[in-house]
C-alpha cells in the first residue's frame, strides 16, 4: 500500500513519487493550503495539499486528528527557513496528489503531544496512549534490548528452551498466583515465580547453556517497579565457577548496552563484597553514582550518654556516620524534610551534626542539639573517620542494623541526587558479591535462605552450615547499576548431600524437602553437573536505558498499582457455571448459602 | 572447565590435550582397558582408560553409568577398524591423563537407549529421558526453528511486543483457564488463548508489524497433538491485503524450513478455497502427498433405491465416492477394518463397489451388495466421474455433509499412506482461502463465527451479512502442510461499521458487544488502520520437523492428555490459606459445610 514509511522520506527521495500511509498528527491550514504532518511508527512527514487539486483538497478539508490515511505525492524541499531539524524528514514536504481515507477516527480522549495527563486516563486509553512518538520508542528500544540479550546468548551457545506456566506451588518467597484445574477437582497450578526449578533441571538433563525470557509472576502488594507479571532475562549455565559466570553475565550486559544504547559501560565492573556494600552504603545494590559515603561509628559510641546512640550501639544495632560536605548550609526546613524521609524507612529521627569553622572560639566547633550528650573521645573519633571539615554536617542513623542501612542508604542516594553530589558518570554498573547464605528470621525464630536454598555455599564455608549459618557466604551475586538491582544469580547446589545440609540449617525435613522440592532432588541424584546461572529484570533494564519514569512506560499493557488493567478491565467477573467447572465457590457467596442453610 | 565439547573432538585434534566435561554413557572393560563413552549435549567421544596410570584407573573403575566427569586427555586415532561412521568423534579416541568424578549418580530409571519406554515412565522421569540423543535433538530443532522466525521477521521490520498473560475472560471459542484475584475479591484474571485482541490493538496503536513468539492456553479436553499450554508464533501487519499477509507468510515458511532442515519448500505454495478442499479431500487441510481424491455424487443417487444413499442425498446431505486404484484386490478383513475405522468419525457404514473386469460376462462389471439397488443411471455416473477402471475399488461416504467428509478425509490419508498412493514428496504445503464468515450451529440455533469475529468479510460480500450469511466467505487463509494445519490468520475488521454488522449476524447485542469487546470496539473507533495476521503453532511445526510421533516429544516439560505433569506432580493440593487470600472454596468441601450448616 506504500512506499516506505513517514518517517523516512528524506532529502534523498526528492522529486520522487511516494505513496505514505500513516495518521494525521496535525493539520493546520495555512494561506489556503492545508499542512498535514503524517505519522507513522518511524516518524512524522509534512504533507502539503494545494487547493488546485479540487477532489484532493475536498478530501484534505474532511479529515481530523488520527484519521487514518493513504496519499501520494512527489517529494519537494521545503521553502529555505521553514526545515525542521528536529525532524528526518524536516528538509522535505510531499506535494500530495492523491489521498485516501483509510478510517476516520472519533476525537481523541487528549492530544498525543499532551504531557500532563494522569496515568489513570493513559492507561484506560492505552491504544491511543501508545501512539505517543515517547511510548513507541520506548517499545522499539524495548525490542532492540531483547533482542541484544538474545543474539549475545545465541552466539555464546546457549538456547532458549520454554518452561511451563502452568506448574506446581512452591513456596519460593512471593505468593503465588494459581488456577484452579478443571480436571483434577481441588488442584491447583501455579503459574512460575521463575524457572529456578525447571532451569536447574535443564542443566542436569544435560542441555549445557539455556535461556529464556520468559514471563513470571508474583501476587504480592505493588511498589513503583513492580508489576504482578514481569519479564525475566533466565540464564543457567553448565562446567562454569562464580567468576566465569560473572565473566560471561558482565560481558553480555556490555554487549547490550552498546547495541542499544551505543554506550560502553566500564570494563571490567568494579566488584564489592555484600558487606562493604552494607557498611559503605548502607544498600546491596548501591548508586555508585552518588560520592556520599557511611562511616561506622557503632564502636565509638557505646558509652556515650545519648542513650538513642548508645542503645543501639550496645545491642547489636549499628550506628553510622554520613558526612554531607558543605552540608552545614542545610536549613532547618531541608533538614526537617530529609528527617520525615528517612521515617519512611523506619528511622525515628535523624541526629545530624553541623562542623563550623574551626578558628571559631567555640571549642569543639560543633553545632547540634545532641553534642552535650556525645563525649569527647567519641566526636574525635567521628570526625577523624568522617573526615568532616568546617562547613560539611553529619547525618547519623542508630537504631537496628536494617533500618540504619535502609534509611542512611535511601537518603545517601536521594541527598546525593538533589545536591549534586554525583561522580558525572551516567553509568555505574557494580558486582555486589558473597552474599551470606542465610538471614535470621526474627519472627519465626529460625534460618531463611537469603537468595533460594539452591543457592551453594563457598566451598571453605561447609562446615558453617552446621556451626555458624549466620557466617556461611553464598556463591550469590547481584548486579546492580545506578542503584537498581538489575539481575542476580548464583552458582547452584549440585550435588545431593550438600542440599540435605543446607535444608537442614533451613529447619526444612525430610517430608517438606520432598513434598516441595521433591522432583529437584531426584534429580540431582542421577548425575548433576556443577552449574549456576543469572536473571535480568527486563522491564529493569529496559527502563533504566529508556529513562523513563515507571516500568508501566516500557510495558505495552501494564496494570496498575491496584493490579488491574484498565483497558481490559481485567480481572472482572466470570460465569457461575465456569467457576462450577472448576469446583470453587466464592467465599462471600458461599457464606450466604451457609446461613440460609442454617435458618 | 573444558576445552571443548566432547562431541565437537574430531580428528582435528589429533595429537592436542583436551579437557572435557560429561556423562558416562557406557563403561566398557575389554582387554584390562576401561573404556568410556563421555556424553554431552553435542554427542559422544570415546574415552580410553589404561591401567599404568593407577590413580586415574582406579577413579574410572569406580564411575558408573550417568556420573558426571571431568578428564584430561590426548586425542588420538582408533586403530584402524574400530572407527565408528555414526559420529563426529569416530575417527578418534582420547587417551585419559586425569579424571574427576564431578558427581555420581544412583542407577538410572532405564538405559538411555531403551526404545520401549511407556510415556509414563518417560515423563515421570523426564530429567533422564531428555538427556536422550533424540530429545537433545528436538530441542536444539525447536530453538533453531524459533531463532529462524525470529530472525526472518526481525528482518522484515516486524517487533515483538509482550502481550498480557493475565488478562480479561473473553468467551472466544474455547474454555479459559482462570486465576483468582486477591486484591479485587471474586473476580478473574483469564489466561490468553491468544493475543488475539491485544495483537490488533497494537496495530490500532501505530506498530505496524508486530510479533511474538508466546504461550496460549485452552482448557479443552486433550486429543493427541493439543497441550493445555502451546507456543504460537503470533503475527500482525497493517497495510497489506490478504495476498500480500500470505506471500510474506509464505516467504517466511520457506525460509524457516530451509534454514532449519536444509528444505527447500515449493514455490509458490499452491492455493485452493476451502469448498474444493472439502469437495476434493473432504478436509480444509488435506495431506497433498496422497493422491486419493472424493468425488461428489449426490446428484446422481437422489432417486435410487438405497435409502442409506438416497436419505443423505436429498435431505441436503452428500454422497461422495473414492476411487481407489486397485483396490479390488482388498480383502473383506482389510475393508471391515476400514469399515470400524470409518465409524470413529461418525460414519454408520462404509459402502463399496469393486470393478471387475469389464470382459467379465457379467454386464455390469461391478460386485457389491448394493448395485441392485442402485439404477443404471446412477452406476454409469459414478463410473464416469470417478474414472475407475477394472480392478478398482470406489468407496462411498453418505450422510450428514461432515460427517462424509470427516470419514472419507481420514480414510483417504490413512489408506492412501498404508496403500503407497503418494506423490513420493517429503513436503506438500497448501493454502486453503476463501473460508465461509460463519458456520450454523444446529444446537444454538444460530450462526458462528468460523475463524472469529473479528475476521473481515470479503469487500464483494459485505451484503452477504444480512441477506445470506451463509455464502459470506472471509478474508481468512490457513496453511496447511502434509495434513496438519500448521497456522491461521485473516485479515481483521478494521472499521467500527463492519464489525457492527458481524456482530448483527452473530447476534451478538450492543450490551454484549460492549461488555465482552468494549476494549477493541472502542480502539476501532480511533483510527485503526487495515490489518490482519496470522498465528504458527510452533509445537506442530517442530513436531514435523523433528518427524516426532507426540508434539510432547518437542516441549520440554509437557503435560500429559490428563493435563498433568507427572514430574512434578502438578496441579497439586494448596494451603487453605492459599484459598482464603484469593477468596475462594473448595466446592466439595463447602458442601460438607453446608450440611454441617443444617444438621
């Protein structure tokens, strides 16, 4: 039906006769003459219709934004000064000869060009939203990512083999979302959290390098960056160690960024143990970006008689320093705010020191309401690791390690960002590396697995498992850039009786390992091979390289927050005699019967 | 870990010290040497052990079949007639230097190499059945296969956009798989059968070329070659008509298969509307190898006296014959087996007429119980239009019209392969177009849909809506290939109006309309450009490819025809807390309550 498409009529199709299809972004009349910009999914062509052409210009006067039409003309330069160099087409028009209406469109629910529209109306008109040139880009760099992730792991032998959607509950963490079976009447299947399972199962059936991206689910509350159903970059490998996957992981995620994005990310990627993640930046995935560091301070201040430091201090929580150079021109009111932020994390308060200048009479040259409370050996010791000097403040967190972390690591990143405390890369890619194996569950009082019970730990750290779990690292490592975890991985428990071990340390028996876990370990006893693998968060990444502000900007149809699709108006009602198919009932239905039956 | 795989040493490495990583497949000890054919995913190298080396040799007399090792070695030539021609390796042998056990392996389920294994046992097991050549094999096809999609449409401009996995319960032909919602308490996601409406939407939304290779999913009852969850290879364009859709489809066929098997497909691929399909072959997707053909009857037996002839043939019915050469000479066994085979389809009967030698002095020629009742008339037209000479045998179908064409179509292939009646090629691809809008439904009472509604009538048919329903044929085309239909597509209704009308033939209300299409009427109204698509079932196609008996051969971890998996025994039993949080009971046991509720 056409030529090419809008977007790419250029200079050098001049004096040629092209035939366009594509929507009316514009139409503007003009002395007389009518201006359509038509647009298609590689850009916009500005079609010129002449009065003297009766019938066409008849046609040209009917149409409104978001008709759809067909038209040829010949290719012209557009007078001098009226080029637009914003567009590919800009130094050309096309002198329309003939045009067609496709299909006519109702008013648009808003103008595509409109930038202050609420999600909300986006969403519910999803169609029309998506024809923004922003969510078109945002798709197409979407597939030019995949598509890298797939041509770096085709050429390095892996293949993409599908696992099923519809498998068993495992609880594996999240909640799963399951669907009820028709024929096997009180039976569930999940649908997959991921392929862990199935992945590892390749491995062992010998299939040496798999992947997949794949969709996975997870019914838990939404935050900003995630959706119920997401898609994951699933990687297992086969005869590699933790530094070959790492290896191989960095140079595929180098490989994809200069395909999309022609950028060169650092080679290689600093790596950092989980620790000094935690103590440096109080984050497993920090912002290198961001120059701002925490100082551990917990030692220094146990004797002090500022009880909201010492308590903390002298039962295994962590007091931690953050030095804000020039920070002492903060005013009460900035200060005030950063205090509400970090309570989001937690903290309940936030003690800050200001360090005036030193030739002031003032003996300590400190400023703060809680300098009374803190001896002198301890604020020597605060300044020396903090290096603070006159004009910076310092920002403390003491309460439970987490929530120091939490709350210093989220107001390190978001200072750092409003202050300009940044290095000026745009790219900061980081290996967050020996993970322990296992957390303390305060609440259920035992071991839970930091990453899966699949995960194995270091070769020199077996016997930790039965000694000291809390000390036992993990072959675990994360990826993190700019702040975002974009993907993690580990090396696997290959073999049979180093599983049983960590189940053990797990508090999981024999029963519950074979009830859940059953068919893995089966499996590995026929032969596994030493394996380990990775998974990318694709919609991520995609939205870190689109700069966008939502994951739901880089998915096609994404629910809300509320987990509902407001185009579809999923998840709706469904028939009584599907549900009956399925032997459920409603719950709230269900009581009702139970009372008539009782009255 | 390795140098390389073991099924990629050939005598290039004559002389090199290889490592390599993989199975035991066989331990043989012949002549105080131990030899051992190492397995990995790209075949076996034969690895021989001698005993002055007592360490190494005490390690390979401890290995048992399916332990995972890793050996260094020196490739050297087999003395000379102990080459094997079956594989890449079999020119060489690897001397061993050192060997590890990496892991070991309890005996396995079966041999690798039994090819007498119940389906059971082999899904049961499937860790170790795909550790099989022959399923190392389908898999690595199937991903070839899958890649060469990709890569055609990719470079064809189209892009793969992810579609929704929970999404809206739209009653489109077959049963949904449904998932409790926990956040809005008694409603539904559904999972796709299709992206069907998602995949138009996006060319409403300005995509133009989408794609995606994606799991559908049916709750149907399972015959042989359907899986509750299936891959299809999903396509849609905009601004192309239905030849163009099917030359580019066809295009892409031919590329696939020569890309993967090193086929070269015939081109163009024949076309044929569907009513010579069914006149001819009794099916819409008949197997072009077989030569057979049906020839239409039912006029010329209205008035015989054969009521099981004369019944179907005028009550609007159809009596068909099949010529089959030669076939005088089958035995009353072989035809009362055809007989049975017949009546799986329905049919009550299988009539027959064997031609005898026309110098036979008896004066018609023909020996069957049912000539007396057929008039002279009526044999010599059967006669002419079936082209039977002596010797041959004409088979008669005569009932309700599928029911003829459903018996006589599955006789055709079944005899025409057993009998050698082909055409002696490997591929026979075919168009079938033309297909009617809409088939009635005795049941209902009412006209369906054939393809779906949404597929576009022919533009000369567009009054056919509403004064003939049923000679309305569709913008639809499907693509056969040696019997199966291995896709579908039409091209769509892209204006509000049309689709108005179809849903007026339907009798489908505005109300209905709205609440089961509202999305997609409302999208229509915006501008949506021309378009339609098709859909491959990837599962088909590699099943083909592979010449495997089961599409289970080609998916990984498949269901089983009672929509189990049997390795991890799912669907399984959930918590009850499981339930709650979504709202929903267990029908049975709510029954208990209830009586419980009354007592």
């Amino acid at each position: 039906m056409r030529t090419q498409y809008c977007g790419q009529v250029t200079a050098a199709n001049l004096d040629q006769t092209v035939t366009l299809c594509g929507w009316v972004h514009r139409r503007r009349d003009h002395g007389g003459v009518i201006f359509i910009d038509l647009r298609d999914r590689e850009g916009l062509v500005q079609v010129v219709c002449d009065p003297d052409r009766a019938e066409m210009f008849g046609v040209a006067e009917s149409v409104r934004s978001e008709f759809v039409l067909k038209m040829s003309g010949k290719v012209r330069r557009r007078p001098a000064g009226t080029e637009n160099a914003n567009l590919t087409s800009g130094e050309i028009e096309v002198l329309c000869h003939e045009i067609e209406v496709l299909n006519s469109s109702v008013t648009p629910p808003f103008q595509l060009d409109d930038e202050n529209l609420s999600e909300t109306v986006r969403l519910t008109n999803r169609v029309v939203d998506l024809r923004r040139p922003q969510m078109q880009k945002n798709m197409m760099l979407r597939y030019k990512a995949a598509m890298s992730f797939r041509r770096f792991l085709d050429g390095a032998g892996f293949i993409d083999i599908e696992t099923p959607m519809l498998t068993k509950s495992t609880p594996e963490g999240a909640r799963d979302y399951l669907v009820p079976s028709r024929v096997h009447p009180g039976q569930f299947f999940a649908l997959p959290q991921s392929p862990q399972l199935f992945k590892q199962l390749l491995m062992v059936a010998g299939f040496d390098r798999y992947y997949q991206l794949t969709k996975c689910f997870r019914d838990e509350d939404l935050r900003a960056d995630r959706q119920p159903e997401f898609t994951q970059v699933d990687i297992e490998t086969s005869f590699l160690n933790e530094v070959e996957i790492t290896a191989l992981m960095e140079e595929m995620t180098r490989f994809v960024f200069k395909e999309t994005l022609d950028v060169e990310l650092p080679s290689p990627f600093p790596r950092m143990s989980y620790a000094e993640a935690m103590r440096r930046f109080g984050s497993d995935k920090p912002d290198l970006r961001v120059t701002l560091e925490l100082t551990d301070v917990t030692d220094a201040v146990q004797d002090v008689a500022f009880k909201v430091f010492s308590g903390p201090a002298t039962t295994g929580g962590r007091v931690a320093a953050m030095r804000v150079p020039g920070g002492a021109s903060l005013s009460r009111g900035e200060i005030d705010e950063y205090t509400k932020f970090v309570s989001i994390y937690g903290a309940r308060g936030l003690a800050y020191i200001k360090v005036n200048d030193a030739a002031q009479p003032n003996e300590t040259g400190l400023q703060s309401p809680i300098v009374k409370n803190l001896h002198e050996t301890a604020l020597r010791t605060i300044l020396e690791r903090t290096g603070a000097q006159s004009g910076d403040l310092i920002f403390f967190g003491a309460d439970k390690t987490n929530v120091v972390n939490d709350a210093l690591g989220a107001l390190r990143t978001k200072l750092g960002h409003e202050k300009g405390f940044v290095t000026g890369e745009a790219w900061c890619p980081l290996w967050v590396v020996d993970f322990p194996m296992f957390e303390y569950d305060d609440e259920s009082k035992r071991w839970t697995a930091c990453h899966h019970p699949f995960t194995s730990p270091k070769d020199e750290h077996l016997d930790l498992l039965t000694t000291s779990p809390g000390e036992c690292l993990a072959k675990a490592y994360d990826l993190a850039l700019n702040g975002w975890e974009i993907g993690g991985g580990s090396v696997r428990i290959h073999r049979a009786d180093v599983q049983a071990r960590v189940f053990d340390a797990l508090n999981i028996g024999p029963e519950e390992q074979q009830l859940k876990f059953g068919f893995l370990l089966d499996a590995l006893k026929y032969g596994a091979p030493p394996h380990g693998g990775m998974a990318f968060g694709l919609d991520r990444v995609v939205t870190m390289m689109a700069g966008a502000e939502s994951i739901r900007d880089v998915i096609a149809f994404p629910k809300t927050q509320r987990a509902q699709c407001l185009l579809t108006n999923a998840p709706g009602e469904v028939d009584e005699k599907q549900l009956r198919e399925l032997h459920i009932r409603l719950r709230q239905k269900v009581e009702t019967q139970v009372e008539v039956g009782k009255s």
